[in-house]
C-alpha cells in the first residue's frame, strides 16, 4: 500500500536561507509523487510533480524536489526562502489504483525576517 | 482553462440540521472528483471520489453523502450535521488521462455548533 511520511510538521527559517521540507514515501509501485502548498484558508496548488521522467523536478515559485529511489524520498528544497513562502506543504502519491492521492500530514513553513 | 468553484465559502450551522456543499467544474469533460476534509492539524482526509455521473466510492463511513448529478457537478450533503463535522471542505479535480496530479477548489469553511 502507498503512504507518505512528512518529516516535521513545522519548519522555521529564515528569509534568504535554504529551505528543506522532508518527504519519505512507501509504494509498491513505480511512484507518482507531488508537493502542493496551501496558502491560510485557501484550496491547494500544485508546485510539482514527479512522473518517471527527471528525477530533479522543478516546480512553480523557485522549488525543485529531486526523486531518489534508494532513499525512498522526494524533498522539497528552494534555495534561498522568501517570506511569502510561509504556508503549509503537503507531498502525495497516488494510489496503486490510480484514483486518488495518498496525502502526508503536511509541513507549516515559518519565514522569519 | 479549467476552473473549479465552491460555494458557499463560509458556513455555521448548528449540530442536527442539514448540509449541502457543491462543487462545479468548467472547461473539462468527465472529469474524476473528489471531496477532501481538513479538520485542524489532521491533513487532507478523502471522503468520496466519483469517477462519472451516479457513481460514487466512500472512503470513510460517516454521516456525509455525496452525489453526482452532472458531468462537471459533485455535492456533499449530509441529513443532521454533527460537531465533529467542523471543518474545511475541499473539493478536486483531475482529467482521467492526467497522471494524478489533482486541482483543488478554494474550500468551504463549516462550522457547526
């Protein structure tokens, strides 16, 4: 069965340094992986998504998560955080069926001046 | 484009009376839909996802329904709300032949007291 570990459920930054949010994921499968970020009281947006292509995958707003098999991961990383970055980030796999997506608890991103 | 749309946004209604949350699509055809549940700190909860018009897959067993009378047009509906059906709704879409990747509405806040 798939699922998806999130590493931290809060991580602090601040402005200009790298950012680091963790993400292990078990599936049976070749994964389909994504990162999306919510923004307070808003739906979700896609940043990324990995589909057996690159295994460095670049997404929207400067973030990139690179796939590593071995590892069973798939971090999201930016070089230098910005304080509209500050929001909550979820990674997910998709089902062996294909059908849904297998969320993480989510990460709540702070950005300190 | 494809657009996805909620309403109403903000809801309070007091525990036992009825509920009826809709979610339409535009710019899509046949796509799969999906209703998630965020209570605070417990991430995306899949309720029901519907994969063509009358059919419907409960993920959990609770006291929600959801019903699909048109293509692009997915309702979550519930006889007698219960305080633990607080929370915020969001309802997604994807293509069938997209691989995953979900688009999410902007969400319903419910409040019941």
């Amino acid at each position: 069965a798939q699922s998806v570990t999130q590493l931290g459920s809060h991580v602090s930054v601040s402005e200009g340094a790298l950012v680091l949010l963790r993400c292990n994921y078990s599936s049976s499968v070749p994964p389909y992986l994504f990162w999306y970020v919510q923004y307070p009281n808003q739906g979700l947006q896609l940043l990324l998504k990995y589909t057996s292509a690159a295994t460095l995958v670049k997404g929207i707003n400067g973030f990139e998560a690179e796939f590593k098999k071995s590892e069973t991961s798939f971090h999201l990383t930016k070089p230098s955080a910005h304080m509209s970055d500050a929001a909550e980030y979820f990674c997910a796999v998709r089902n062996q069926a294909g059908t849904a997506l297998i969320f993480g608890k989510g990460t709540t991103l702070s950005v300190s001046s | 484009s494809q657009t996805i749309h909620q309403w109403p946004a903000t809801l309070v209604q007091p525990v036992g009376s009825p509920l009826s949350l809709e979610c339409t699509v535009e710019g899509t055809s046949n796509p799969n839909l999906y209703w998630y549940r965020q209570a605070a700190g417990r991430g995306l909860q899949l309720l029901f996802y519907s994969v063509g018009i009358g059919q419907i897959s409960s993920e959990v067993p609770q006291n929600l329904s959801a019903s699909r009378p048109q293509d692009r047009q997915f309702i979550l509906s519930s006889k007698k709300l219960l305080l633990s059906d607080s929370g915020f709704y969001l309802c997604a879409w994807r293509e069938f032949s997209m691989r995953g990747e979900q688009y999410f509405g902007p969400g319903t806040r419910l409040t019941v007291t």
